[in-house]
C-alpha cells in the first residue's frame, strides 16, 4: 500500500510541475507572481454603472422606481 500511495505521490507532483511549467508560472519570481495575482484580481472586478436620473416626469417617474416600496 505505501508503494501506491508514493508512486501516486509522484505521478501528482510530477503533474503539477509539468501544469506550472505550461502555465508559466513557475518561471517568475515573487513578486511577479504577485502581480499576475493582482491582475487576475483587476480582471474580475465589474465596474460599476452610473446612472443619470431622467429629466421631467420620467424624473418623478424613476425616483419612485427606485423607493424602498419597490424592492
């Protein structure tokens, strides 16, 4: 039992290794490693979106969409 459990020991590390390589990753330092974190971190943030309220009675009309009734 203790020969399967280390030869699949290996196979795991040997693939993790070969998945670092392929990705790149274990050619950078760390703090580029850090910074690839970051910038995954930038990609998955959504911004925001600012919107105008309307002028007139579409105005009046959205501010009582917006009232804490409707949620």
């Amino acid at each position: 039992m203790f020969i399967l459990n280390l030869f699949v020991g290996v196979i795991l590390d040997n693939f993790q290794i070969i998945k670092e390589e392929m990705g790149g990753i274990r050619m950078l330092t760390d703090e580029q490693k850090d910074w690839v974190e970051i910038q995954k971190l930038f990609m998955k943030q959504i911004p925001d979106v600012l919107v105008k309220p309307p002028n007139g009675f579409r105005n009046l009309m959205w501010r009582l969409s917006k009232n804490i009734v409707f949620e």
